[in-house]
C-alpha cells in the first residue's frame, strides 16, 4: 500500500507540470493567433491603401498567406475590424 501512496504522490508534481504546460502552449496559441489577426488586419489596411497595383497585389497575396493560418470565424473578425478602421479614417 505505501508503495501507491508514493507512487501517486510523485504523480501529483508530473500533473501539474503537465497542467501548467498545457495552460502555457494554449496561451501561446492566444497570443500567436492574436499577433496572425492584427497582422492580417494591417494586410488588408495596406491592400486598401496601396498606391500602385503591384503594392496592392503584393498585400492582397500577404493577407491570403496570414488568413490561410487562421479560422474562419477570425478571417471575418479581422475583415471587420479592418473595415471598421477604415470606415473611422474616412468618415
């Protein structure tokens, strides 16, 4: 019995370390899928502002690259905030 008792305490360190990884990995997701949609956002931005088509195409091509990492659902969110900053720019 002593030996369960042991084993289940030297379990209970390998637990946390496993929680604490998996809360570290999910916050690095976070923050590298926040980081993929502000620059998405910034892609658009500059594939409205471009001053030549070759800019243009060059953003268009940048924000197809960076949307193809994310999902749908933050593709839109990032559609949105762009639209909305442009709307705020330009009325």
């Amino acid at each position: 019995m002593r030996a369960s008792s042991t084993g289940s305490q030297t379990g209970a360190p390998e637990l946390g370390r496993a929680h604490y990884n998996q809360e570290t990995t999910m916050s690095q997701t976070n923050e590298i899928k926040q980081v993929l949609c502000e620059t998405l956002t910034s892609a658009l931005l500059l594939a409205v502002g471009a001053r030549t088509t070759e800019q243009t195409e060059r953003a268009i091509l940048l924000a197809g690259e960076i949307a193809a990492e994310l999902d749908a659902a933050s593709v839109k969110a990032c559609q949105r905030e762009a639209g909305r900053i442009l709307q705020a720019r330009y009325n």
